[in-house]
C-alpha cells in the first residue's frame, strides 16, 4: 500500500517531499514508522482524490486542535494486515511537541530541490534537510520545553549533559548523519536562496552548539537567538506559547494520573472521520469467532480507538444485581423457578447495559468489536428464556426480559462465523456433543434472521483468509459515510414501505430526531417559543400542527448543538415527516410565512442536505391509498378530485424544499418493486454524500 501510493502521488504530478527522519526512511517505507510527507498547498484538492481512491481514511487526533497544517489519513494494506499511517502537512510548522507555532514560508522551495530515494520516494535535498533538522533541535531544546518538564527530568538533563548530551538518541543520530551527507559549497547557497530570514553568523552559532552537545544553557542561549530571527513567522509571543503549551500538557498529565486510579477511563487513539461504529459477530462453537475479533482488535487498534464488549458475559449492572439478589433469596425458599426466571432477566439488563455502553462509545467516534448479539431464531445463546418455565406461567417477567433483547439492536455490521457442526466437534471434542450440536446447527443450519450480516464459512476459509475477507468489509464500511437525509412524499409514494427495506439493511438507522433525549432543550424550546406557539393555535386550534411546530423548533435547537460541539451521533439519520415535511406542513396550513420557512430550510441544509422526493401520478397513488387495509391515513376517503388537490398542496411546499436543496432527489416508484426502490435510493444517497464530502 505504502507503494501503491508513493507510486500514485508521483504520477497525479503531486508535488511532495518525506520531510523528516530520512535517516530512518527504510523503516516508514516499511511501514514500521509514519509517513511524514509535506505536500504543496495547490495540490491538496489533487491528493484529497488520491487518498479517496486508495481508500485512505482521514483520523483525528487530540493534538489536531492546536496542529495547524497537519493532519492523519489511515490506509489498511491487506497482505501484511496493517495500517498504513501517512502524517500529513501542508505547512512547515516547527517548534516542541505541545506548541508548533512557527511557520516556515518555504514549503514550494523545500520540495522543490527534492530526489528520488531508490525510485520510490522523494526526500528534501541532504543541505534542505539539514538546515530544517538544526531549526528543530535547538526549538525543542530551548528554555521553554524545559521549563515544562518534571522537575526530576531536569535535574537529570543538568547531571548527564556533558556526558550524555542535551540531545540524546534518534535525533542527535540523524543530525550526525547528515553532517556527513551535506556540502558546504551547497550549504552557503541553501541558506542564501531559502532560508534568507536565517542569518549566516545565527546558524553557525546554532552548528556549533548542535556539534558540542554539552550545555543545557547554551541551547537556551541558542534558542533565544533562533526565535528572534524567527519572530516574523511565530503565531504568537513567547508568554502565550508557554500557556498554551503548559495547559495541553499538564491537562494531559492530569488526565494520565486519573486514568491510573481508574478515575477517568477516555479509550485512546485517533477517531475516524466518518464517526465510531458497533461491528458485531456471532458464531457457533468452534468457528474462530475469538481468534477473528483478536486478530482485527490487532490491527484496528494499532492507530484507532478501539474497544472490545461481550454481550454474552456482560458487566454487572446495579439493576441486575438487585435482580441477582432477588433470585439468590427465592432460591433459599426453594421457589427454584422463581429463582431461574429473575436470574434470567437480570443477565437481559445486563446485556441491555453493555449494549447501551457500546452506542455510547459508537457515538464518541469509538470502534467497538462486540461479541455475541440476541438473534432472531436462534434459542440456544443470548435470547430470553423466561417463558420456557413452566410453561409461561411468569408473563410479566417474560414480557419484560424480552422487551431488554429487543433494545439490543443497531449494529452498523453483523458477521456470522459458520462451522459444519460435525467438524466443531472435530475442533472441540472436550464439549457436550448433544450441545455443541444445537448451538452450532443453529447457526449453521441459518435459523436466524438478519438480512443486514455477512456470512463467513470457517470451514472453506483458513484463518487468514477469513481475516482479508473480513478486514476488506470492514474497511469499506469505515470509509463510507452516514447517510443524512429525509425522504418526502404524498401519502400512497412508498415511503414506510421504503424504511422497512432500509432498516432490514441498514439496522443502525433512526427515522426521527430523538428530542426526548435532551429535555434541556425541550424546555428552552418550549420557553422560547411559546409566544408564537400560541398565536399558531389561537389561530388553527389544531394540537397536532402545535406539536408539528414545537417539535420542529426543538428539532433544529439540536441540530445547532449537534453541529457546534461536533457530537453528531454516528448513526444513519434517514427522517420520516421529519423536519423538512414538518417545515413543510406548517407552511402549507399558513401557520408560518415563506421567509421564515425557507429559513428554516436554510438551517436545515447546513446539517441535513440531502433529501429524496418520492413520487407517483396522482392516480397510481389514490388507488394505493384507497387499496390499503387497516388503514386510516390521509387522503384515504377522499373523492379523487379532493385527492389531487390535497396532493398538490403538499407538492407545492416540497418544490421549495428541492429548490433550495444542494442535493435534491427525485425516486419514481410507479410500477417499481421495492427492490428496485431501494436500490435506486442506495445507488443516489452515497452518490451525493460522495459529493457533498
């Protein structure tokens, strides 16, 4: 992959260099170390479709706030299972780990005089390199990051300079090496033509410095020299930067000193940019389902952040150990079913729980691998057993055990481990063959439902081939993005028919805005907006276009929060009468003005910019709406004239809703089976989310 892209760069005409650490550069082309590549700023929009056809997938960092320039992109590299990590920068940004605020203005001139390292990689010419590695050696020595560190790391920077070094290890290693490399004829040129705002008689003195390595002050005097010369290209004064600097760490050291009491557990590594995810497996007995999450936990989590759940064997909850406790008391008086029913419902609210703590760390940007989930058909593993006791004599408790499976749902993918029985029991002679024989038939024999799973025999596939096929899926499920849309149309178009099919195949999929999760909001929303909300129903006396109003109003506070904190939750926002139709509905029944409804498409559009239309001649829909059974909906017992005239109102308030969308989209579904509805829907929502990125 490290190849491939090298490759790739050179021939898209993109301009770039491996910046720094050449003196190690085997080892980033092997993947060992990062990429460090700077790249010419006009390029950007060239390398951006690069790394989208390689698949390279862009991760934040906790350092990204206060890096300008530089950013992360992953790619997976199939036959070695690893991540490629490629360190990107656009600007040359110097200065000590927790403050880069100098910006070098010779980028162009930096990669310009670059070489092809064994036709494989361009690196800055040795006196480029150089003059670049001497600037950072003496900023990362200087008073400053001194001043930062403990003080038993300065007591023993004094104690060891002159026999160690001020610079110890890989960076007095690369300086050595370049020494030997560079021309002095071609040093005199290189500070003259790029590094002009570097006096000759400065960098000299930094040389020296750099070659006695002995004394901590006089790095201090060498970076006072350096910065002053430098002034014109800092972000900032001195006083700020030891602010900055001293806050990121030591909020980092607080924070390290919580997790070690077990105070604050924040799982660490990069977020990925299209948010966290639950990947799910379930397999029967001996299938390798163990071996297969530790072997992509491996790999994920070597740049990700990444954490393993058992919904099998969960945590115990406070909940479920009242429960537990409840059972342990009815076991004593020998009430033994009792005693199995509560056992059995406390281990639901336990797997209720972990679940609910695996959508918690989804929505934080985590990667969560959880092994076992409740299945649809299968009865011998993770399913509620309440009513098999005597008979379904406890209906209460069973209808509440069933009620926590029922929540367990919402992975954004499902791999189901497959094994022949008869061989699991090859693998695993040890185990109850009777057992093993129901556990596993029922996962080999398909007995459960879920159309959304990827099924992976273990049996035809060795382990690394099952870990390419998984690693492969995995890795286009994290580059594809959430779909954020709504889906409009008249009453008879198709849509629930279409949110069925969507959430047989997209189980991580919400249809309307969840504003009973902040009841902050709902109060302020409702405080805020109560002075129209009255005018609205003093004029209609209608309840439901009121609640239409404040659900709304609501609605677009949350996606203002959302936006501004960056705490979109990772999942697949698809509405049904959501926003946009509830801005629509209250213009049509006059109970808001154009200006203020094309506001409120406005906002929504910041968010939220897709949105499908579903569409039907008038006649292909009344004799929908009129052939349903059990139904009451709108327009249902209308005459056909009072029928398009109801269906034309609605499609007047819709044209102003595609009109002012930057991603409109029309989905005929007349004389189109549902399959082929969503199909078409699929095909133009990525489409346009590829657009939109």
């Amino acid at each position: 992959m490290i190849s491939t892209f090298l490759k790739t760069l050179e021939s898209s005409n993109i301009k770039y260099v491996h910046w720094k650490s050449n003196t190690n550069i085997e080892q980033a082309l092997g993947g060992v170390d990062d990429l460090d590549i700077l790249v010419d700023p006009a390029d950007q929009n060239k390398l951006e479709i690069v790394f989208n056809d390689l698949m390279f997938l862009r991760a934040f960092s906790t350092k990204d706030k206060w890096q300008d320039g530089i950013t992360h992109y992953i790619g997976l590299d199939i036959p070695s299972k690893k991540l490629v990590h490629v360190h990107l920068h656009y600007k040359l940004s110097l200065g000590y780990d927790y403050d880069k605020c100098f910006k070098l203005p010779i980028v162009e001139k930096y990669i310009k005089n670059s070489v092809n390292y064994k036709n494989n990689v361009f690196l800055p010419s040795y006196e480029n390199e150089y003059c670049i590695l001497i600037i950072r050696l003496v900023l990362k020595n200087a008073l400053t990051p001194f001043l930062l560190m403990l003080p038993h790391r300065q007591i023993n920077l004094f104690k060891y300079a002159k026999s160690l070094g001020v610079i110890q290890g890989g960076g007095y290693r690369e300086f050595i090496d370049l020494r030997s490399k560079i021309d002095s004829g071609k040093i005199v040129n290189c500070l003259e033509n790029n590094f002009s705002f570097l006096s000759k008689e400065t960098f000299n003195y930094l040389e020296l410095i750099l070659n006695d390595n002995s004394s901590v002050f006089a790095f201090f005097k060498a970076g006072r020299k350096l910065k002053k010369e430098l002034k014109e290209y800092r972000d900032y004064n001195e006083f700020t930067s030891i602010r900055k600097a001293f806050v990121r760490l030591y909020s980092i050291r607080f924070f390290s000193l919580l997790r070690r009491f077990s105070i604050y557990n924040k799982i660490e590594g990069k977020k990925a940019e299209n948010g966290g995810r639950i990947i799910a497996f379930v397999g029967g007995d001996g299938a390798g389902k163990t071996t297969t999450i530790s072997n992509l936990r491996k790999t994920i989590k070597s740049q990700f952040s990444l954490k393993s759940i058992h919904v099998g064997k969960p945590n115990m909850t406070l909940k479920g150990l009242v429960f537990r406790v409840i059972s342990k008391m009815f076991s004593i008086i020998r009430l033994k079913n009792l005693s199995k029913a509560l056992f059995y419902v406390s281990i639901a609210i336990n797997r209720k729980n972990e679940f609910k703590k695996a959508c918690k760390l989804r929505d934080k940007g985590v990667i969560v691998l959880q092994d076992r989930i409740p299945l649809e058909g299968i009865t011998a593993m993770d399913c509620p057993r309440v009513h098999t006791l005597l008979n379904g004599k406890y209906k209460k408790l069973s209808k509440f055990e069933k009620k926590q499976y029922q929540s367990i749902k919402g992975v954004d993918m499902l791999f189901v481990m497959k094994l022949d029985p008869e061989i699991a029991l090859q693998r695993r002679p040890e185990d109850d063959p009777d057992e093993l024989r129901i556990r596993s038939g029922q996962i080999w024999n398909n007995n459960w439902v879920a159309p959304f799973a990827y099924e992976i025999n273990t049996g035809e596939n060795n382990q690394e081939q099952v870990q390419n096929i998984l690693l492969k899926k995995v890795w286009k499920n994290l580059n594809t993005p959430f779909i954020r849309a709504e889906i409009i149309g008249v009453n008879g178009t198709g849509k629930s028919t279409l949110f069925k099919k969507i959430e047989q195949k997209n189980p991580n999929v919400i249809k309307s805005m969840p504003v009973k999760d902040y009841p902050f909001l709902i109060i302020k929303g409702l405080f805020f907006s109560f002075s129209p909300a009255f005018k609205m129903y003093f004029k209609t006396k209608n309840t439901s276009l009121l609640r239409n109003y404040f659900h709304l109003i609501i609605s677009l506070q949350l996606l203002k929060f959302w936006n501004k904190k960056n705490r979109i939750p990772s999942k697949n926002f698809i509405f049904d009468q959501g926003p946009y139709f509830q801005a629509a509905l209250l213009y049509k029944e006059k109970c808001i003005s154009k200006s203020l409804y094309l506001k409120y498409i406005s906002e929504l559009q910041e968010i939220f910019p897709l949105i499908f239309t579903l569409t039907a001649s008038n006649e292909v829909l009344y004799e929908r709406v009129n052939n349903r059974k059990s139904s009451d909906g709108r327009g249902q017992h209308m005459c056909f004239e009072d029928f398009c005239n109801f269906c034309n109102n609605y499609k007047k308030s819709y044209k102003f809703v595609r009109k002012k969308s930057r991603f409109s989209k029309k989905i005929n579904t007349e004389g189109k089976s549902i399959k082929e509805v969503y199909k078409s829907f699929k095909k133009k929502a990525y489409g346009s989310i590829k657009s939109f990125v």
